[in-house]
C-alpha cells in the first residue's frame, strides 16, 4: 500500500470514529434530557500542553502566574496530566475530548464496567491501616452518563456507615448546591472522592494513601469522561492538579485535568464551619453553570 493510500485509510478510521463518538455523545445528551445545546463562549483554540488553558473568559481574572486569560500560554505550576500527543484541539468542539489515549466506552457498557471496578475497590487491601478499620468502601454515587462530576476528599463516618459518598451534613449541603443552586438532580452528577475508605477520626488522607486509590478515581473518570469537573476543597486540588497552592488562589478560574475543564471551589465542609465563604462558592458555581449552559438563578438578599 502506497503512503497516500495508509493516509486516507488514517483519515477515514478518524472521521468514523468521531462520528461514532458523536452519536454517543448526542444520545447520552438526548436521554438526560437535553434537547438544545448552547454555543460554547470560549473562542480560543487551546493547546492540550498549556498548564492553564485560556478559555471560558468570563471566569474571573486571576492571580500572577495562573491566570486564565491572554496570551494562550500562561505561566503557572499546574501542568496539565498525560497530554495526548498530536496537534492542538480546538475548544469549540462539544465532543472532542483531548487528554485520553482510548475512544469513550459506549454508553450502554458503562454501568457493568463501573460494577466490575467497584467490586475490585470493595476487596482492596493496598493500605492495610485502611482496610482494617472501614466498615465498607465508599465508590461514588451518580450517572454513569454524567456531564459533570464532583470529586472531594475522602468518605466521613456517615459515609463509610453507608457506603455512599456525601451523606452527612456535608452531603446535604452539596446536594443543595447541586439541586437548589444549580437546578440539577444529584442523580444525574457523578460524585466521588480521592480515597474510597474512610481515614481513622477523619484525617486527612496521606500520600500514599492517595497514591494507591488515584489509579481508581482515574479509571473512573476515563469511563465516564465527564465534560466538567469541580474539585471540592484543598486536598481533591493537591492530588488532582498536583499544587499546595491555597484555595483563594486556585479558586474562580479555570484549569484542566486529562484535558477536562475543571474548575476548583471550597469543599462543604468548608463552607458549614466558615459560611462567608458560600458566596465565593456561589460564585464559583455560577462560573461552572454559564460554561455547561445552564441557567442562573436570581439569588435573594440574604439567601446562602
């Protein structure tokens, strides 16, 4: 075969994939309920090698050294995780997803292989500490399906009592902020955490403790490939984005994991002992509710 031939061939083998790519997409879109999708407002192409992509330009201006603004490469220490080699992918696109070197898993598939990886957390003894004190493991709850996914630190005591991630008052809180703020069902999110059992008297989770259950929270984002990520709190941004940077310096800006836009704000733990913070999580949220097309309610005076 001629190298012009092994060209088209390349080329075709590409255009059939997205377009297999698109259909999933579109009908995983079709069942949630939408029926419109809304132009994207980011403009610039952005290259999957740029440690803080310059989109969504309605996100607030940052501060030096991580800002999310012009020129295309900022300066910054938050490196976008395993790039996917070739050339750059333009933002505009709904179903492109950079960052991941394997097409989606078809829709239907996605449920059973969650199943199959919570089974294998379920047994899980790489810390042993952890594993001799939980009641069960914590996997994550939501849609398989989900366009956007939480993830936070590490499962509490209510949590670890029932298996489910944010249950507590913590829980309530987020589901507040997913349902009352932003006018979705917790059920059509995907929620999960850094660690899947609980640290003795809630600790935070060690380094090696995260280094063990990353591998698991990462196949769980390679199967759901959700289009939004919000980091909870300090400890979710330490080991997703890999900086100590504190979280009024992260926060109202706009990074990438695995090519995903993902956006930071305070864990509701957070916000329940220190509630002048819920207004720069509002904020926050209303960042992520204007890139994902999602009307913004009015607020109130007064309303948390």
């Amino acid at each position: 075969m001629h190298g012009d031939d092994r060209d088209l061939d390349d080329a075709s083998g590409s255009a059939r994939r997205l377009i297999r790519e698109l259909r999933q997409r579109l009908e995983g879109l079709h069942r949630a309920g939408v029926r419109d999708l809304p132009r994207p407002n980011w403009i610039e192409p952005v290259r999957t090698d740029d440690p803080v992509p310059p989109i969504f330009p309605q996100a607030p201006a940052a501060a030096a050294g991580h800002a999310v603004e012009q020129p295309p490469r900022p300066a910054g220490d938050l490196p976008t995780r395993k790039p996917a080699p070739g050339p750059a992918l333009a933002a505009t696109s709904l179903f492109q997803e950079p960052g991941f070197e394997t097409a989606p898993l078809p829709l239907v598939e996605r449920p059973s292989i969650l199943r199959v990886l919570a089974e294998e957390v379920a047994i899980c003894t790489k810390c042993a500490n952890l594993a001799a004190t939980r009641t069960q493991t914590v996997f994550a709850d939501g849609s398989p399906t989900a366009r956007l996914m939480f993830i936070g630190e590490a499962p509490g005591a209510d949590e670890d009592r029932t298996g489910i991630p944010f249950v507590g008052r913590a829980g309530q809180l987020l589901t507040d902020m997913i349902t009352k703020g932003m006018g979705l069902k917790r059920q059509d999110v995907y929620i999960a955490n850094i660690l899947k059992c609980r640290p003795p008297e809630n600790r935070e989770p060690s380094g090696e403790e995260a280094a063990n259950c990353l591998p698991y929270l990462e196949r769980q984002i390679d199967i759901i490939r959700p289009e939004f990520i919000c980091l909870l709190g300090r400890v979710a941004v330490q080991y997703l984005l890999g900086t100590t940077l504190s979280m009024g310096k992260l926060r109202g800006k706009w990074y990438r994991y695995q090519g995903i836009p993902t956006i930071v704000t305070y864990h509701p733990a957070y916000l329940l002992r220190n509630p002048v913070a819920k207004k720069d999580a509002w904020e926050d949220l209303q960042i992520l509710m204007n890139a994902m097309g999602l009307p913004v309610p009015s607020r109130k005076k007064g309303q948390d």
